[in-house]
C-alpha cells in the first residue's frame, strides 16, 4: 500500500465507509422489517395481548 499514492488512499477510505455506513443501514432496515413481521405475526396467534 506503500506506492499508492495519498489522493487514491484517501478514495479508498472514502469508498469504504461509505460501503460500510450503506451495509449497516440495510441491516438495521431488515432487522427492523422482520420485528414488525415477528410482531404481526405474534399478534396473529394471539400470543401476545397489548393495545396498540
């Protein structure tokens, strides 16, 4: 990594968060999806009795 020159490190840092801060959205996104599936789902069954 010593020969690549300081613009094209910076990029790739860049390139990297940018991936990585998109990757844990998604995640949070899905994670968030399948709770209110697992919630509706809960409900449906009569599983769990609140008022929403």
């Amino acid at each position: 990594m010593e020969n690549i020159r300081p613009i094209y490190k910076k990029l790739l840092i860049a390139a990297i968060v940018i991936y990585i801060t998109g990757v844990t959205f998604s995640l949070a996104n899905i994670y968030m999806k399948v709770g209110e599936i697992e919630h509706a789902l809960t409900h449906a069954s009569g599983g769990h009795q609140h008022d929403h």
